[in-house]
C-alpha cells in the first residue's frame, strides 16, 4: 500500500499554501516527489503529515490521574504554563511517561491544525496520521541528533523528547541546544550532526561549538521523505482530531457500488412480490375451482366453508354408505400406526382417543427427543402428525399426538 507523505512547513498558511510531498510504498522506497498545493497531490492514497518541528511544542510535566476523557480537557490548561497562550488554543496529545513519572507533551497551535485538516478533507485526501519531525530521528540516552542546516534545525534528545533550535552558527552553538544540555538529566557522550539532505556544499561546515561538552560527530544526511515511521510513533491526531471512520472516506468509492447493490435488492423485491401475487391469484383459482367442482357434486344447498375437508368428510360418508373403508377411520389409522406404536416400549400409550378422521394418542416416553424419532417414523407410515406441547414429567416426558390421513396436518 503506498502512502503520500506530506510536510508540514512552518509557511504553511491555507490551501493554497505549496507542501513538499513524496509517495513512498510499504517499503519506504520513494517513488515520487514534488512540490504542490493539497489539491493538486496524488489521489487515492493513505495519507501522513509530517510537521516541521518549528510547529510543536515539546514539554514535560506531572499529571493527575483520571480518565482519558477527564485527560483531554484537562491537557491544554497544563500547557498554558509552558506556552503563555490561552488554553483552546492548545492542541495537546499526551506522549511518553519519564522515569520520575512526568509525562511528555506535544503542544501545537489548535486553529492552525484545523485549518490544515479540513483543507485536507477539502482536497479528498486520507489523513490517517500526524507525526512531529522532531521525533523521526534515532536517539539514546548516550547519544542525540541534532538536525542542521547551517544556522537552524532541530535536536532529537529521546524516544519522546526533542526541540527546535534558534539560530545559530558555525561558531555559536544555537541557544535551545544549550539550555536543553543544561536541563538535560544526563548528558550524552555525543551528539550527531546530520545535514539536510539538500543544503549546499559551502554550508556543510562542521561546527565549532567549544561551549558544547559532548563531542559532535558527522551523520549521514538527514531527509524526511526516506525516513521510517514507526507504527508506534506518536499520533498528533488525537482528541477532537481523530482520523474519522475509513468507511466515511470510502463511501464516495463506495456510493455507486451500494446504489447499484440497492437497485438489484429492488428488482429482486419487486420479482418476489409479482412471483407471490401470481401464486396467490393460482391459488384463489383453484380454490374458486374445488368450490364449483364440489358444489357440482353435492348442489348448492350445503354451507360452504373448506371445500377440501368438507369434499373429504362427505367422501368419507359415501364410502361409509357403500360398505368401503376410508383412510380417515379408526381401523385405518390405528392399522397406519400399530407398526410404529408396537415398537415403543410397554406402557408408552397411555391414552387414546378417535373422533371425525382423527386418532389423538397419549405418549409417555424416557426421554425428550425420542418424540422427534417417533413423528418421523409415523410420517413414514403415511399419516399426517399434528405433536401438542411436550411436557417434562420427574421420570420422562409425555405429549399427545393426534394422526390424521395421510396428506393432512
């Protein structure tokens, strides 16, 4: 997956303001770079800001205890020591906890960070990730980098520690550098010089800093667009500025594809339902049909209510009238069945019951589930099984089961 980095100068101003940007793959290998407004940089790609380190604050201080929530609305009075600044001006993010149990802080200018986000938006581009220059470098407790580019730059001090520089010299060692030694807990064995990667020859002059204790030694040259970003490295998008859902910055993509997936979902409704009013008009068809057939057969005098169960009784009836036996009769059924009901251990049939072309059977079985066993094994038979509610006895379950003809539920 490639990712756009941009750099976020200290000139930076609104979008019409030009960043330096470069698209590198997963591999940090950089395929392209350039120079634009945000609008006019490569789509489709996720995106991270890197903030010069002119833009952040660096601090350390103690904190109360409580909850994230309690933290993030607590965070910007604390930098107003450290800033002079009123407090919804900060845009605080919380780092990394020091040994005497300070915590460090980056502090940036809140308007100024929106700005550069909706610009962003704007542009349709997917910031995921804000990072501070300052903390790109490697560092060590016995060792710092110090960025230059011959009278400014920035010196990373730890893992979560860095500050920018003033201006400085090859014979005057910036300021910031030197009240950061004096600050410092311990101070390194040396501190390596790196260039900016695109400062001319005649600028490269190793300083002479004689009011700087640790040795300084030469680095290789120092350039944003190559460096490697830790996953762990610290997110300024934090609090209010949290990266939005990826489902919300993928909808645009998506849009066609879910209206497209709603239109087929429509046609499929609208199939269903044609499907289901034609089978419902056959099936009012064929009802009008059985009454005519059945009226037919027995005139129009008898009170219609089920054409099919009244057909059958009255079918039963001439059967019975003509000396045939019909499959709704006792005998019947109880010959359907006897195959099934002989098997169930003595004792299962407690109750039996005939009426109209229906046997209901009382059954007292061991166990629960051998009633599913028992409905197959009648439906196996050719009868038609209606099973009550199955009743949980202290030494088995009982349910009564009434059999019908074969077809009949």
């Amino acid at each position: 997956m490639s990712i756009l980095k941009i750099y976020l100068s200290d000139s930076w101003r609104d979008n019409t303001s030009p960043c330096s940007w470069a698209l590198c793959d997963d591999k940090n290998t950089m395929l392209q770079t350039g120079t634009a407004t945000l609008a006019s940089m490569p789509r489709g790609h996720e995106c991270m800001a890197i903030v010069a380190a002119e833009r952040v604050l660096n601090v350390a201080a103690a904190l109360p205890g409580g909850s994230a929530r309690r933290l993030q609305s607590m965070l910007p009075f604390v930098a107003e020591e450290f800033t002079l600044t009123d407090p919804e001006d900060n845009h605080v993010v919380p780092g990394d906890t020091l040994a005497d149990g300070r915590r460090m802080l980056v502090v940036m200018d809140k308007q100024w960070l929106r700005r550069f986000v909706q610009a962003a938006q704007q542009a349709g581009l997917s910031l995921r990730r804000m990072v501070a220059e300052t903390f790109l470098p490697a560092a060590s407790a016995n060792k710092w980098t110090l960025v230059w580019d011959g009278s400014s730059g920035f010196v990373k001090t730890g893992a979560g520690s860095g500050t920018a520089l003033d201006i400085g010299d090859e014979l005057s060692a910036p300021l910031a550098l030197r009240l950061s030694l004096g600050n410092a807990p311990q101070i390194p064995d040396t501190i390596e010089l790196r260039y900016v990667h695109d400062i001319a020859g005649e600028k490269r002059v190793m300083p002479q800093w004689g009011d700087v204790q640790p040795t300084i030694v030469s680095g290789a040259d120092w350039d944003w667009r190559r460096a490697a970003v830790a996953d762990d490295a610290l997110n300024l998008l934090w609090g209010d500025f949290r990266p939005r859902a990826k489902i919300q910055e993928w909808w645009p993509k998506l849009r066609p594809a879910v209206y497209l997936l709603l239109a087929v979902l429509a046609l499929e409704i609208v199939g269903s339902n044609f499907e289901w009013a034609k089978l419902a008009n056959e099936k009012n068809r064929i009802a009008k049909e059985m009454e005519r057939t059945f009226r037919t057969t027995f005139g129009d005098t008898v009170t219609l209510v089920n054409a099919p169960l009244q057909m059958q009784r009255n079918l039963a009836e001439l059967k019975h009238v003509a000396g045939v036996p019909d499959a709704g009769d006792f005998l019947s059924l109880l010959n359907l069945s006897s195959r099934t009901l002989a098997a169930l251990p003595a004792g299962s049939v407690t109750g039996m019951h005939y009426e109209s072309g229906r046997l209901d059977i009382d059954i007292k079985l061991s166990r629960r589930k051998e009633f599913d066993a028992l409905k197959q094994n009648l439906l196996g038979d050719g009868l038609g099984i209606r099973m009550g509610e199955i009743r949980e006895m202290g030494n088995g379950a009982e349910a009564r089961l009434t059999l019908l003809p074969g077809g009949m539920q």
